[in-house]
C-alpha cells in the first residue's frame, strides 16, 4: 500500500490534539515533584536513635541531613556525615536528578513550538522530540529514587541504624517520574500517524469529504388523511345508485304538549265556543 503524503490528510479540528495536552500538563507537575524529591532531605528517616530522645529523628536526603523532634518539627540541619555522603547512591542520585531535572525543560522547550499555539498545524517532529527528552528525564528520576529504595537498609551513615523509613522524597521522585514518563511518551507517538490518524485528530481528504458532502435520503412523504368522501375512495362507502335517488320520508313525530291539547278539546266539544 503507498504511503500517504501530508497532503492527504486533514484535521476535522483546530483545537490542540488531546496527546499534546496530556503531556504538557504532565511534564511541568512531573518536574515540579521531581525538584522537590531533589532538594529537600528526606530520602529516609532515622528513628529510635540509641542514647537519644524517642521524639527526636534524623532525616537524610541527597544533599542534606536534619535532625528534628516530633514536637518541633524546625530542626538542626547541615549535619556532617561524611560516611553516609560517601556512598556510591549518593553521587549518582545527586547527579542523574539534576540532569532529569535540566533535560525535562530542554524537552519542555523543544516542545512547546511545535504544539501549535499559533499555528493551524501542529509540529509533531519537534514536539516528539520534546516527548521524548521529557520520557527521559523521567527515566533518569526512577533509576536512583529505585536504587535507593532497593538498598535503603544498606547505605552506610555515622548514626547507627535501628529503623529506618521511607522518607517522602521516595514517594514525591516516583510520582513525578512517573508523571514524565506517561507525558513524553504520549507526546512521543504523535511523531508517527497511526491508528487511521486518530492518534493525531485527523482523517483522510476523501473520507472528510465524504463525510461533509454525503446526499442524506429524502425525507419519508407525509400523508394527511382527507374528509372529504368522494375524493378518499377508501373511506367512502359505496351507495347504489337507486338508494342515492329515492327520497325516504319518515313521519313527524309529533309533542306531548299538542298530543294533550287536542285530547282535551276532543272529549269537550262544547268548550271550543269558549
């Protein structure tokens, strides 16, 4: 079968194309999150430290660490831990959430030209290229926020380890890599037409045309029934001739009142002078 050219294809809509959307509206809360899980400490939480107080805690990110109490929860933060910043997750994190970080908004930039904000036709190469940095970044944001959570038991610190948790970076890092991850790739697939053009809101010039010049049947005739006999020979009834001619008389029926008065004036012949 031929490829078809871009000529041969239109769109029965000027608004933006729902795939382009769903990614710009994803990406920006996926780097939102993603700063978040970056910048602030809390990759993990220490609790029950030994010789210490059961409401005090220390919170270790990829940047910093704070230890705080569950009454107040302003803290001391900039604590030195050497052992705990030599660890080998700790570099990678550091480095692959910054680069996640920059590539979502080179993708965001690259992107938005072709979503067609001013234009009748969106360019679906730039905006899949942008799709697809932005589907890296969010790759780059999964691959230490799951390592880290894989050996989060074992990363080494000054502080001996009695519990630990899963600090709300953890949570905030899978979220917003996740959100980048569906944003790009959705973005990314408009850079190819498939399904028929449904992933890109467009059909065929002769189906659209089809469509906007196809004949509809005629309208089904509408018939009012008539009241005049002679002209509905179905709802007229047939008449001899003999019967139409014939003049039938009946007789007059006559009132009680006159019925009553002659019966008086019959039985009293006398008081007609009257």
């Amino acid at each position: 079968m031929p490829r078809r050219t871009a000529q041969e294809w239109i769109r029965l809509s000027l608004r933006t194309p729902g795939i382009l959307i769903f990614g710009m509206v994803m990406a920006p809360c996926g780097w939102v999150l993603d700063l978040t899980a970056t910048v602030a400490p809390s990759w993990r939480t220490l609790n029950n430290l030994p010789n210490r107080p059961t409401s005090e805690y220390i919170e270790q990110g990829i940047w910093d660490i704070c230890r705080r109490t569950t009454s107040s929860p302003r803290g001391e933060c900039s604590l030195e831990d050497t052992t705990y910043f030599d660890n080998e997750i700790i570099d990678v994190a550091q480095g692959l959430m910054v680069a996640s970080l920059v590539v979502t908004l080179i993708g965001l930039a690259v992107a938005i030209p072709g979503v067609r904000c001013w234009r009748d036709r969106p360019n679906w190469i730039a905006a899949g290229l942008g799709g697809l940095l932005i589907f890296l970044s969010g790759v780059m944001t999964i691959i230490p926020i799951a390592w880290y959570t894989h050996i989060i038991n074992d990363v080494t610190t000054v502080s001996p380890v009695i519990d630990v948790q899963v600090g709300y970076c953890i949570v905030l890092g899978y979220i917003g890599g996740i959100f980048e991850i569906l944003g790009g790739f959705v973005m990314f697939i408009g850079i190819c037409r498939c399904c028929g053009g449904r992933n890109r809101g467009e059909v065929r010039v002769e189906d659209a045309r089809g469509t906007q010049f196809r004949q509809k049947p005629p309208p089904r005739p509408t018939i009012i029934p008539s009241l005049d006999r002679r002209s509905n020979p179905s709802t007229t009834v047939p008449y001899s001739k003999d019967s139409l001619d014939d003049d039938v008389s009946f007789p007059r029926a006559k009132s009680p009142g006159v019925r009553s008065v002659n019966t008086s004036y019959s039985g009293r012949p006398g008081d007609a002078d009257l």
